[in-house]
C-alpha cells in the first residue's frame, strides 16, 4: 500500500505543479493577492518528498512517520490557503486521506516494524 501511496503521488506532483503554475499566473494577472498558487505548488512538493520517502520505507516505521507528517504538512499548508485554486481543496484531502492510509498501515503491521523482526 506505501509504495502505490508515494507512485501515485509522484505522478500527481507532475499534474499539480502544472496546475498550480496556471493558477498561480492567474493569480498574478488579475493581482488578487492570493497565494492559492503557491501554496499549490508547495503542496506539490511536499507530496513528492512524501511520496519518495513513502516508497523507500520498506521495513522502517521513523520513515513511515515522516511521510505521515510531510502529507499533514501539505494537507494544512492547502487547506489553509484555498482561494479561486479551489482544487487546491482537493489535493489537500488527498494529502490528509494518505497520512490517514500510512498510519492505518503503521498500526495494521506493527509486527512488520518490531526490531530483528523482518517479514519478507
């Protein structure tokens, strides 16, 4: 489940930073002082660190974490900033659904991550 979490947010990196780039020169043009844009394309970038960590965590739980808290951050750093980017809304539930995912993940396979208890 980690590693389909951080491929399809890989993948929806590319598709946000193209949108929020057109939002965010919407944004410019019409000088609404709105910053959905950015903090479209600053979700976007958090989704992708999440999403590597999350494909590189195979057996560690302090990675899984991490990832959790990089798809929070991008959840609250969206929701925050939602304007006429309103799909930004999207992308930040999205985020919170991930984090959800990985600690459901975490607490379904707590034997995964006991110390010298590898399951292959």
């Amino acid at each position: 489940m980690k590693k389909v979490i951080g491929i399809v947010s890989i993948v929806l990196f590319i598709f946000i930073t193209f949108q929020s780039c057109a939002a965010g020169l919407g944004n410019a043009l019409s000088n609404n002082k709105e910053a959905s844009g950015t903090a479209g394309l600053f979700l976007a970038i958090f989704m992708l660190i999440a999403g590597i960590i999350s494909i590189i965590s195979k057996y560690s739980k302090g990675m899984t974490i991490t990832a959790t808290v990089f798809y929070l951050i991008a959840f609250i750093i969206g929701i925050c900033n939602v304007g006429t980017f309103s799909d930004l809304k999207v992308w930040s539930i999205l985020n919170l659904i991930f984090a959800a995912l990985l600690i459901f993940h975490i607490f379904k396979n707590k034997e995964l991550y006991k110390v010298g208890n590898k399951k292959e």
